[in-house]
C-alpha cells in the first residue's frame, strides 16, 4: 500500500494532536538516509530530532540490544536491578562538566527528566518557584509545558499549568535582546513576582532548541551560576537536544565555563532507544527520599545496553570532531548562499547543531511560510529538515554524525536545489 492509503488510515485511528510532519511511512533506515514503504530515498538531516546522533541503526548498537534481548527485556530496576543500570551511571556521572561528585537517575522520556529536575530542586532548596526562559521547550507534560516558552502547538488550549512558574527573555543577539536585557528581566522577577529566597531553580538550554537553535553566551550563563549561588539558587542545564556530541563537545555546558546543579539527558543517549537521565551533584540528588524518583520502565535494561555502547561509538568513532566537521561544512555552503538569496537572515551553530533562519530582507519579519514550503520542497528533492522557532521561520539541521561525507555533500545540494525552487 501506498504512503497516501497509510496516511489516511492513521488519520481515521491516531488522534489529530499526533500529527506527522511528512506524510511517509518509513520501512528501512540506514545511518543517514531512510527508504519508505514506496521505496523512496530520503537523506535524514533531522535524526528523529537529535536522537540519532549516531545514525539509524549503528550495527554496533543493534548487537549490544539484541544481546541484551536475549538475556531479559525488563525487571524494573526498582525491584531488581542490573549492572547495566549501574555501568551507565558511572560513565554520565564521570563525564558530566565538573568536578564535583555526582549521582544520577535514570527515566524514560526527556520530559521526565525534566519534571524529576524541579522535584528534587523542591526537595533540596525547600522553595517552590523556578524561572524558565521564552523560546525553551522543556516538554509535554503539564509542568514542563509550564516551563516551555512557546505557546503554538505545545501548550495552546491545554491550562492552566503549575504555579509559581515565571519566565525571562533569553539572550538572542539576532533579535536584539542583550545578556543586559535577560538578566535585567530576572531582577525584575525578583522585584515584582518573586523574591529569590522562594525561587528553587533556575532551567535553561545551551543552545535553544525549538526556540530557534539560538545558543546562551558564556557571559550569561556565568552570570547565571554567579546569581544563583547568590540566592541558594539550582541551576538546571536542559541538554536534551545538545548532548552526546551533538555540538562538538559531550554537552553544551563544556562551551560555557560553568558548573550547573542539575543536567537533563535525553535523545542521543541511546541510539533511538527510550531513556533519559537527571546527573546531579550527589548532595542534591540524594534531597529526594527512597522511592521518590524513578519509574516502571524507568533505566530499560535495552536502553542501558545501548546508552554504553554509544558512549563507546562517541569516544572511538570520535563523533566530538565529526560534528565540528559537519557543521564548518554545512555553515560555509549556506553562508555562501546570502548574497543569492537574502531572505537567509541569519546561518548559525554550534557544531553539528545548524539553523538558517529565513526573513524579509526589507522589513525583517519572520518568513514562516517559506520555511514550511521548504521542509515540503526539500522532501520532494528527497531530503528530511525540522523547522522550529518561536516563528516558525527557522530550519534546524541535525545531521547524523556518522553521516558520510558524501552523503553530506548531497543533501546539501539538494536542499539548496529546493530553496533555489521557491525563492
């Protein structure tokens, strides 16, 4: 059957609310390119957003999980444990930024991670109040809908959220919001919603992800650790989207020159497989008593084997540099096309964490419409691209970084190919 005959059937079973940004039914992946029920190719520059930063379905990962399969699928690692549970452990803790001694907890989903960040920021400050950042996705749940700071589509219709939730301007040197800016909005915070000494955490993202891929400068988020140590205040990193390599580094925070409390993981962490982790300082992470954190499927004995065996591909397959690579290359080819096409606003990245943001070259407004038409245009040239930002106008690149050089170049060329059909 046809994708069309298999997008009408979802259509009549799965709710309007789980909507799918390409109507293509997939029936084989391999590292960056994926082939669908029609036998159609499509080079994947969006890795099922920032998941597979090791490609689909890297022999080496599909082994360690079969090999697990075959001894047990799930225990709940709240009853009986594995080794695996502990291994992973061991190795976020250990290459976590810091030197301070760090414990971690293991679930299923980013969003959880997220909600599992403010429980124990709650249970170790004792305060309640956490300030989040607009333009952050944080999740779908109600409190990490609470936290994002986008409304279209993640909290539009679904309030009232959690209280005592208070948002900032982030840094964006692009739409003239200076660190002055966002931080001047957080002392207001403190002068008209809040005081400090009631406010348990500080979230934010390295480099925004839904927000528009729009990365926090080293100066703020030191002023950042500096304010919150200030006021006894939790500093959480959100690294979902930024972590395991994706920037060039392990995570993010590397670039920024600070410590946080709390990070959260998800995402590329285990190759396509559902896990997510909270590493924190250990004084911090041992705030929640026995049994106060955790899950069913909490650390999956399928997500641990994989999770080991990325960090292994990471470290030999030396993915920190490829994703320095990808994103020179892929940055100098767009930056390239300005002069052509002037409706590219703005190229930008962090490693292997690429965005072309799209507006009026005259008046300077958001061309979301062009970026719709081009993640529709680029799909019939045969290549998969993400749009975010709070304005829909921005294309984010997330290339596999296993992806061969060749396969690179194609992409590449195609996307240029689909914009050049449009502009």
């Amino acid at each position: 059957m046809s994708n069309q005959v298999w997008q009408a059937r979802k259509q009549q079973v799965i709710a309007q609310g789980m909507g799918n940004l390409n109507p293509l039914y997939v029936e084989t992946a391999k590292n960056a390119e994926i082939w669908d029920i029609e036998g159609n190719r499509y080079i994947d520059f969006g890795s099922g957003i920032a998941v597979n930063n090791t490609g689909h379905s890297h022999p080496r990962i599909v082994e360690a999980v079969k090999a697990q399969l075959d001894n047990f699928s799930h225990t709940c690692a709240m009853v009986t444990p594995y080794t695996s549970f502990v291994e992973l452990a061991e190795q976020l803790t250990a290459r976590a930024p810091g030197n301070t001694a760090k414990k971690a907890v293991f679930l299923t989903t980013g969003a959880e991670a997220v909600e599992n960040a403010i429980k124990v920021a709650r249970a170790h400050t004792k305060r309640s109040g956490v300030i989040a950042f607009k333009g952050g996705f944080h999740g779908r749940t109600n409190m990490t809908m609470g936290l994002t700071g986008k409304v279209a589509p993640y909290k539009a219709g679904f309030g009232p959220f959690p209280g005592e939730i208070y948002h900032a301007p982030y840094p964006n040197a692009f739409h003239g919001i200076s660190i002055e800016d966002s931080l001047q909005a957080i002392d207001d915070l403190f002068a008209c919603d809040i005081e400090p000494s009631r406010v348990a955490a500080i979230i934010f993202e390295p480099v925004q992800g839904e927000g528009g891929f729009y990365q926090a400068p080293p100066a703020f988020a030191q002023a950042l650790r500096e304010l919150c140590d200030k006021h006894g205040i939790l500093l959480i990193a959100d690294e979902i989207q930024t972590g395991f390599a994706r920037t060039g580094k392990m995570f993010a925070t590397e670039y920024l020159g600070i410590e946080p409390d709390m990070m959260t993981m998800a995402k590329g962490i285990a190759g396509g497989f559902p896990i997510s982790a909270l590493v924190g300082k250990a004084n911090i992470m041992d705030a929640a008593g026995p049994g106060g954190l955790g899950g069913t499927y909490a650390g999956s004995p399928l997500g641990c084997a994989a999770g080991l065996e990325v960090l292994k591909i990471i470290d030999e397959e030396q993915l920190c540099e490829k994703a320095l690579k990808i994103g020179e290359v892929m940055t100098s080819h767009f930056r390239a096309l300005q002069s052509d096409f002037p409706v590219i606003g703005e190229v930008r990245n962090l490693g292997a964490m690429i965005a072309v943001e799209f507006v009026d070259p005259q008046s300077g407004a958001p061309m979301a419409d062009l970026t719709k038409s081009l993640v529709a245009q680029a799909r019939e040239e045969g290549v998969i691209l993400l749009s975010c930002g709070v304005k829909g106008n921005v294309i984010r690149f997330l290339p596999a970084l296993t992806i061969e050089d060749e396969i690179l170049a194609e992409g590449i060329e195609k996307v240029k190919k689909a914009l050049a059909a449009l502009v």
